[in-house]
C-alpha cells in the first residue's frame, strides 16, 4: 500500500463511517502486535537493504512516540514504507483511522521495531 492508499483507506473509513467506537483492549492490543509482527520486522531489513539512516529513524519514531504523536508515528513510518516499496498492510490503515486504536498500533509498532533496533540483526528482505 502506497501512502496515497493509506491516506485514502483512512479517508474512506472515516467517510463511510465504518470505523467502530467500541473496542475491546486485550483484543486490540493482541491484534496491533500481530500487525506490528507482520510487517515492522521486514520494513526494517528493507530500509536497512537501502542503507537508512536507521539510528536516525529509530531517535524520530521514539521522539513522536514519547510525545504522544501517534498519529505522527504511524504516518512517519507508513512514509518510511513508501520511500522502499515496502507494501503495508490495509488493516494498518483501517486500525490508523480509529482514534481509540492509533495509541495501542503505535505502541505495539514502537515495541517491535526497538526489538529489532537493539538486536541489530536486520536481515535483507528477498
């Protein structure tokens, strides 16, 4: 998914009034982590495949995240998917339209990618 795609998946949900006010938070949660696992760990071999300032990225993605900019975080690394092709998946977008959903995605995002900031065993996506 391009970021054009995502910022249009966000505009539609929230357009066609799909997105849900009543959520479960151990469900949420349990989902946001599966997404983050599905994708983060890739998307930081592929930035890493084309030499990323990932010591940058990772000092910006926490700056947002310790100043509650969710929404800049989820955005910043949707961008980050775009600039290396890196297709993210629809239900990141569609969870990125909830209000109540974007701090439990960003937290199990940053989670996941500073796991692999400090393994540092960025492995090349093929």
């Amino acid at each position: 998914m391009t970021v054009t795609e995502y910022i249009q998946n966000i505009i539609e949900e929230k357009q066609e009034d799909t997105v849900s006010n009543s959520i479960c938070e151990d469900s949420a949660y349990e989902t946001a982590q599966l997404l983050s696992g599905t994708f983060t760990y890739q998307l930081y071999g592929a930035l890493w495949t084309d030499f990323y300032d990932l010591e940058f990225i990772n000092k910006h993605l926490e700056y947002l995240y310790d100043n509650d900019d969710h929404y800049g975080l989820l955005y910043f690394v949707a961008m980050l998917a775009d600039a290396v092709s890196f297709d993210i998946p629809v239900i990141y977008a569609q969870m990125s339209a909830n209000k109540k959903l974007v701090p439990v995605l960003s937290s199990a995002v940053i989670e996941d990618w500073l796991e692999y900031h400090e393994t540092n065993e960025a492995m090349p996506v093929i």
